[in-house]
C-alpha cells in the first residue's frame, strides 16, 4: 500500500487552517478544504480525509494539490469564475436603489408590513 505524502506546514499557516476550521464564521467550503489540508499534513491517508473533511477524495486531491503549488491563497476560489456580468455595475446600482421603494409597494398591496 502506498505511503500518503504529507504537506509541510509552516506556523502561520497551521494557525491559520486552524482558524478556518474552528471558526464558526468562516464560509463552509474554506474550512472543508483547510480540513483536507491539516489531514494531509497529518499524514492521514485519503480514505479517511475523504471521510473527516466530507469530500471526494478527488476533491481532496485537487485541494491538496492546489495548496502545494500557491499555498493558502491556493485553496480561494478563482476569480472570474462563472459566466460573465450580464449588466454594468452602474446598471446594478441604479436597480439595487430603485428597488426597497418597489418592493415595499408590493408588499404592501399584497399584506406585507415592514
């Protein structure tokens, strides 16, 4: 059976996946993948990664992956993903503000108070 290879951790990057995974504001999907990466630093092999971080174990891979080649800033989503904007953000502006007026009038028509 073949050896897991572990990640070397620095002490600022320890403390940080740690505060990731511990911290309970922290966006879900960051704190399963800083869990995948202190089980690979661990030595934990995939089988049970897979099962403490809740992932595939090709996900585990691809995060564990993606930390060795740009570290912590490698398990960030990439920017730019998804489809392109549809509307400017002066168009978004304009219908965010023109928007609570609107709805309230709704609201109102149909019962609903604030």
């Amino acid at each position: 059976m073949r050896k897991p290879s572990s990640i070397e951790l620095t002490n600022q990057q320890r403390s940080v996946l740690l505060m990731w995974v511990t911290a309970g504001k922290s966006e879900h999907r960051l704190a399963k993948k800083a869990r995948v990466i202190l089980c690979a630093a661990a030595g934990v092999g995939l089988k049970d990664m897979e099962t403490e971080a809740g992932l595939s174990w090709q996900s585990c891979l691809k995060w564990r992956k993606r930390f060795v080649e740009h570290g912590l800033k490698g398990l960030r989503d990439i920017p730019g993903r998804g489809g392109p904007a549809v509307i400017s953000p002066e168009e978004r502006v304009n219908v965010r503000n023109a928007t609570p007026g609107r709805l309230s009038l709704l609201g109102s028509r149909r019962g609903i108070r604030r």
